[in-house]
C-alpha cells in the first residue's frame, strides 16, 4: 500500500457548528477478486446495466432484506429517482441535504 494521505475537508452550513471531515487515503482497499470482476465487465462490454448491475441489485436486495434494489452511481442520482418515484407535482416542497456524493 502507498503512503497514507489526509485531507480536511471544512463545512459550514451557516447555523455556528462548523464541521470537519478527515480523509484518509491509503492505497487501495481492492483485491484480486474486485479486479478480475472489473476485467470481467470489461470483456463482456457492459459498464452500466449489465448482468453485474442485476447480480449486484439482486444480491444487496437480498442483503438489506427487501424485494427490490436499484443501483445508481451516486447520491444525486438516487435523489432523481426518488423524486421520480414519489410522483411529486408542481407546488409540492421537497427538502433534503444541501451536500451529497
């Protein structure tokens, strides 16, 4: 592994309670096994919605303890869906997080 980097991340939401977020990176966490999956999409032409995709969402359903999972690629795009899925109309307030990932 590579030598560990710490990065401070500082947020201030404008209520007086500044908060501060430490980042450790060190190396990868990854191991043989991820690789040769990640080898696996790319041989097979899939990098999104590919049977990988449905074997994860299977398995994480399975996991969570629910009939149905949906895989994004970050939060924003969670909060579509969620959106999308609560049928909300014109008019209609919504809040949420001012930071997502």
């Amino acid at each position: 592994m590579g030598e560990a980097k710490n990065i401070t991340a500082g947020y201030d939401f404008g209520d007086g309670v500044p908060i501060k977020v430490r980042y450790i990176f060190r190396g990868t966490p990854y191991g043989k096994e991820e690789l040769a999956a990640v080898k696996e999409a790319f041989k097979g032409g899939t990098l999104t919605m590919g049977p990988q995709v449905e074997a994860f969402e299977k398995e994480f359903a399975k996991y969570v303890g629910c009939k149905h999972a949906f895989a994004v690629s970050n939060c924003t795009s969670a909060m579509h869906v969620v959106t999308q899925m609560l049928d909300l109309g014109p008019g209609d307030e919504v809040i949420t997080t001012p930071n997502t990932f």
